[in-house]
C-alpha cells in the first residue's frame, strides 16, 4: 500500500513562491510516474504536472514556465516549486502515483492509483 503525504501549502502574495513536497512509502517510489493535481473550489480537480522515472515531464499550458517538477528517489519525495503564483492557482494540491506507469505521464485522473490528502494553496490578490 502506498501512502502519500503532501506539505508546504500555505497563503501567499500573488507574485509569490511556494515549494510543495510528497513524501511516498510502502512501495518502491522510484519505479513509477509522480504527478500533482489542483482542485480549485467548484471546479473539478485537474492536471498540473507530471514526472516519470527518467525525469521526463509534463506540464499543463497554464503553469509552464512557472512550475516546476523534481524528484528525489532517495527521500522517496517529489517536489512542485511555484512561483509567480496568480490568484486562479488557488486550490488544493493532490499528489498521486501512477502505480502501473514508468514512462507515460497520464493527464488523465484515472491513470494514478494513489492519492496524498492535498494541501491547500491561496493566492491572495
């Protein structure tokens, strides 16, 4: 069983940086696709990021250049660096693993098998 922990929401300034961490246990984290997810309020949760286990990435038109994806196999951890937050990038933020994937990073919900409880970001005007 694969347990994720999500930390390092918080409220900031727009303009602003965050730095999200997933730590991951109970399997073997380095084999699989990592990904983060946002669920803004009254909004269905959506595609934010992923990573496989070469480092190969994926991210949505609305945070590239501005988000960025990394992994550390050794502290089980994937990481989302955040910066010059906006307003619409409040949400809570999911972490999942793509338990059956090494290389394709689905954009899809359905393509992750395991989920963290979120942490909420709020970007303040």
């Amino acid at each position: 069983q694969v347990q994720l922990v999500e930390s390092g929401g918080g409220l900031v300034q727009a303009g602003g940086s965050l730095r999200l961490s997933c730590v991951a246990s109970g399997r073997l984290f380095s084999r699989y696709v990592m990904g983060w997810f946002r669920q803004a309020p009254g909004k269905e949760r959506e595609f934010v990021v992923g990573i496989n286990v070469y480092g190969g990435t994926n991210y949505a038109d609305s945070v590239k250049g501005r988000f960025t994806i990394s992994r550390d196999n050794a502290k089980n951890t994937v990481y989302l660096q955040m910066n010059t937050l906006e307003p619409e990038d409040t949400a809570v933020y999911y972490c999942a693993v793509a338990g059956g994937s090494r290389i394709t990073v689905s954009v899809q919900e359905a393509g992750y098998d395991y989920w963290g409880q979120g942490t909420q970001v709020t970007v303040s005007t």
